[in-house]
C-alpha cells in the first residue's frame, strides 16, 4: 500500500514533456528557407561579377519553391507559419535577387533610372505574392488550374532571359540598360497582371502523350546539362508562348461556367463533369 503511494507521488510530481516538433515536420521550412540562402547568395556572386552562378543561384531556389510544398503535403507538415514563410523567400528569391542581379549586371549604368527598375520590379513582386495569398481558396472552380498574373518564381527566371541570351549567345545589345530595364518592367506588369497563365502542377496529360511527355523530360534535362543556358532561353520562349493558349481556354472556361449558372436547368454536355461544372482539362498543343 505504501509503495504503491509513492508511486502515485512521484508520477504527480513528474515534470511534463515539452511538446515540440519532429525534424520530419521542420524539413519543409528548412527547404524555405534553403530557397532564401540560395537567392541571397546570388546577389553576392552578382557583386563579384560571376554571372553563371547568379543565375544558377536563383534557378536552383526555384527548384527548392517547388519542393517545399510538395513536401510539406507529403509529410502533412503544413502550417500558417509555413505559408508565410514561403512567401517571405519568394521575395527574397525571385524579388530582390533577380532584381539586384540585373542591377549590378546593367541597370547600374543607367543611374537612378536603373535601381527605380530594380524597385519597380521588386515592388510588384511583392504585390503579386499579396494578391495571391488574399485569394487562396476564393477563386471559382474553374479558375483552380490557372494563376492570375505569371507566378513570381517564373516571373523572377524569366526576367535574367537577358543575361541568360548574353551568356549563350554573348550579344552585347541585350546587356544594354534601355533592353535589360524595359524587359524587366514587362515582366514586372505580368506579374501583377490579371492574365490567367497555367498552372501545370494540376496538368492533366491525355493517356496518348504521356510516353512521349516523359521523352520530351528526358531530352530537356540532357540539354539543360549539354547547353544550359540555349536550354533555358528555349525553355523561357515555350512559357511565354503557353500565354495565347491560358487566356483562350480559360475564357472558355469562364463563359461556360457563366451560362451554366445562369441556365441551372440546362442539361450538361457529355464533356462536361457530372457535378454541373466544366472539367478543366488543358490538352497539350498538335
């Protein structure tokens, strides 16, 4: 009886476990914040002029951006405070790098005209990543396999396209401050567009392309490593050239969803989803 009050005592007084989190849980953050590093030290490798790695730095923060969610879903980590985070790197990677990169590469000779371009670019980053986080969760279903505006990790890439071109192909006139400046307020103004770009992480491949979809990975990635910077330029161009084809069928989307909703009682076509909405499927091109 005695031993087993004592027992009793001694499991009272225990001091409770700190709960905390495993370091399954933290590694997608650490990607984040990986990302962060990665865009930060591109910036430092543009001030001592070695542009190959600048642009390297940048690219490999993007494939970081795209593993940290995947990975957070894998390991049912997510969480507020990684959301902010992410979009905390994606300021910082794909805002201020690429922009200070193209700053100390050309804009700089242009004066005070140069880093208003750079903060200009920056700025609009930043507004873009706002505006995509305001309307999580409150875009329509048809509108889910589309972003509004090109997302700021594409938006950051494509905007080195200049350096990119100068270093495949070392044409001085794309490394002239009015061509470097007037490519980076375009692609700035995409970013805070309203222009629905895809999303491809929600693609869908008709069963006929996928075999000669896995091929067309294969050949990229041979030439990334072969020719990189003639691999990233074609690679750039192919995005940008996806745009006619987002905006026509996303209308189409839209109208179609609009009459719909305004003829509730109107049976749905055999291609259309069961549910009343329009399935959105994205047919690759030829």
């Amino acid at each position: 009886m005695l031993r087993s009050r004592r027992r009793r005592l001694r499991r009272a007084r225990r001091i409770p476990r700190l709960k905390g989190l495993t370091l399954g849980k933290l590694i997608p953050n650490i990607i984040t914040v990986s990302a962060v590093c990665s865009g930060l030290t591109a910036i430092r490798f543009a001030i001592e002029a070695r542009w190959e790695l600048a642009v390297a730095a940048i690219l490999l923060a993007a494939i970081l951006d795209a593993l940290d969610g995947r990975m957070a879903r894998i390991l049912n980590a997510t969480s507020d405070f990684g959301a902010q985070l992410d979009s905390l790197a994606d300021i910082v990677s794909f805002g201020v790098a690429p922009a200070l990169v193209l700053y100390f590469w050309s804009l700089q000779t242009a004066g005070g005209l140069g880093w208003a371009v750079a903060l200009f670019f920056i700025v609009c980053c930043g507004l873009r990543l706002a505006r995509f986080n305001s309307l999580l969760g409150k875009l329509p279903p048809y509108a889910r396999n589309y972003f509004t505006g090109v997302p700021a990790p594409a938006g950051g890439l494509i905007a080195l396209l200049p350096i990119v071109l100068w270093l495949a192909l070392d044409i001085e006139l794309v490394s002239h401050p009015l061509v470097v400046g007037g490519w980076a307020i375009i692609m700035a103004s995409l970013m805070v567009s309203r222009v629905p770009t895809f999303s491809f992480k929600t693609l869908k491949i008709p069963q006929p392309y996928v075999l000669p979809v896995l091929v067309l990975a294969a050949l990229t990635f041979a030439g990334i490593a072969e020719w990189p910077w003639l691999s990233l330029t074609l690679i750039a161009v192919l995005y940008l050239a996806t745009f006619p084809f987002s905006i026509r069928s996303f209308y189409r989307l839209k109208e179609e969803a609009e009459r719909l909703h305004e003829d509730p009682d109107e049976e749905p076509d055999d291609d259309d989803d069961q549910s009343g909405e329009p399935e959105v499927v994205v047919h690759l091109p030829g």
